[in-house]
C-alpha cells in the first residue's frame, strides 16, 4: 500500500506542475502559488470534517508548519521558474535535489538502511529524473536564472519531505492542515521580500481559468502531500520520498498525449530507466 501511495503522489505532483505552470503563464507565479495554497487548506479541512480526524500532537503540528515552510519556498521558486518559460529546466532540477538530500540525510543521520536492491533503484531513478525533462539551458539571462529557481525549489521540497516525515503516523491529516496554513505565510513573506517586481502575466489577472487551475494545483498538491505522509506508515523514508519523487515522469506524458510533444531519446531512455527503478525500490 505504501508503494501505491507514494506513486499516487507522484502523479498528483505531476499533474499538479502541469496545470501550474500553465496558470504561471497567464498570471502572475505568485498569485498562482499563493491560490493554490489557499485551495489546499480548504481541501484538507474539508476532508478532515468528512473523515474521523485523528488527534495531534504539539509537536506533529510543528512538524508540519516546518514542512510547510519548505512547501512555500519550493513552490513560489518553481512557479517563478516556470513562469519563465523553463519548465524543462526547473523541474528536473527541483525533482534531483529534493530527492537526493532526504536519502542523504536519512541514511546519514537518521540511520535508514535500504535493502541494496533499494539501492540499486534510487541509484537508478536520480539520473533518470534528471532526463525525463532534461533539455539543452540556453545561455540566455531567464535560463541561467531558471536554474537558481530549480535549485531553490529543491531545497524547499528537501524540507518539506523530511519535515513531513517527522510526524507521527497517528495524527492524520493535521501536520499536512497545519503545513498550509505556514505555506501561505511563508509565501507571502517570499513576495515581498523577492518578488516584490515580478511582472504579472495578464491584463486578467483574475481570470477564471486561471483561477480554477492554480487552486487545481494547489488542490492535487495538498493531495500529494497527504498520500506522501500515510505512505510512511508502511515505507521508510527513503523509499516514499524516491517514489513521490518520480513527478517529472507526469508533464512528458500530458505533454505526449494532450499537447502533441515529441519525446527526445534522453528522454524516453529516463522514463523507461525511472520504470525500471519503480520495480527495483517496489521489490526491494
């Protein structure tokens, strides 16, 4: 179960990238990060009067706010750089790092040992991130700046993973409510503090669709996190952070079978390499 989770929340990552980095392109990035967290708050309480919610603890509460500090770092950079134009570069980059530095710390600090066919799949799956949306950075100011928010995002979902990650299995939904709620705050401080002259992308900047598509990937976000926290009730931390981390995989396929994209060789060689990890991590 642990296994389907941490897929199910690479594909709501995915998709959640998708739809947001569409709405960053008609509306100012921020605004889209900011909705899309106002959405998940809403989709997580909602849900938590629908279900019996669990108690939590002070400290799953914090853990939580932590996570969400990180959640709204990596989404104000990653829609920034998306917003650019940079979806190719932004995302692989994020996907890399935000993966890479939770296995690192996890088996450094926290102990986990991997069985070595785990291994042999995370070592599998960091390249093949990296190549499913790997594309030639033109050397232009946006592209070399698109890095620096890729780097940035990864950071932010480096915290948000193994900030998540320290909650008790028992407290629900609540760290994830919580993580919202700090996600919108820490948002709002990266927008005056950095995006303070950031150009907005249309004369509408409330549009409909737009609207409906950054609470969409705020919504599916929201989603992600959750399905990425029951996970780790059955899965270590390394397994479920590598597996939710397989995002990148979800743009090329909405991109070959609603946008009409071709898929490069490197491209197709990452997506089959992160198939082939997938099984490797699963059987592990």
């Amino acid at each position: 179960m642990g296994i389907a989770l941490a897929l199910f929340s690479a594909v709501s990552y995915g998709v959640s990238d998708v739809i947001g980095g569409l709405a960053s392109r008609r509306i100012s990035f921020v605004r889209v990060a900011l909705i899309g967290q106002l959405g998940g708050l809403c989709a997580t309480g909602l849900i938590m009067l629908v279900i019996s919610s669990a108690s939590a603890e002070a400290a799953d509460l914090a853990w939580g706010a932590a996570s969400g500090i990180g959640t709204g770092l990596a989404m104000a950079f990653l829609f920034r750089g998306l917003s650019r134009g940079a979806m190719s570069v932004v995302v692989p980059i994020s996907a890399v790092g935000g993966v890479a530095l939770p296995v690192l710390v996890t088996v450094a600090l926290l102990g986990e040992r991997p069985p070595w066919l785990t291994w042999v799949g995370i070592l599998i799956a960091l390249p093949a991130l990296w190549l499913v949306s790997r594309s030639t950075i033109e050397d232009s100011p946006a592209s070399r700046a698109s890095v620096y928010d890729g780097l940035a995002a990864s950071g932010g979902i480096a915290v948000q993973y193994l900030c998540l990650a320290q909650a008790d299995s028992a407290s629900g939904l609540w760290p994830v409510l919580s993580g919202r709620a700090s996600a919108i705050a820490t948002i709002l401080i990266a927008a005056m503090l950095l995006l303070r002259h950031a150009p907005t992308r249309s004369t509408a900047p409330w549009s409909g669709s737009a609207f409906a598509l950054s609470i969409g990937a705020g919504v599916l976000a929201a989603t992600a996190l959750a399905a990425y926290l029951f996970a780790l009730r059955t899965e270590i931390v390394t397994v479920a952070v590598v597996l939710s981390s397989l995002y990148p995989v979800v743009p090329i396929i909405v991109g070959l079978l609603f946008l009409n994209e071709r898929l490069r060789r490197s491209q197709a060689l990452g997506l089959a390499a992160a198939l082939i990890a997938t099984v490797l991590i699963a059987v592990g």
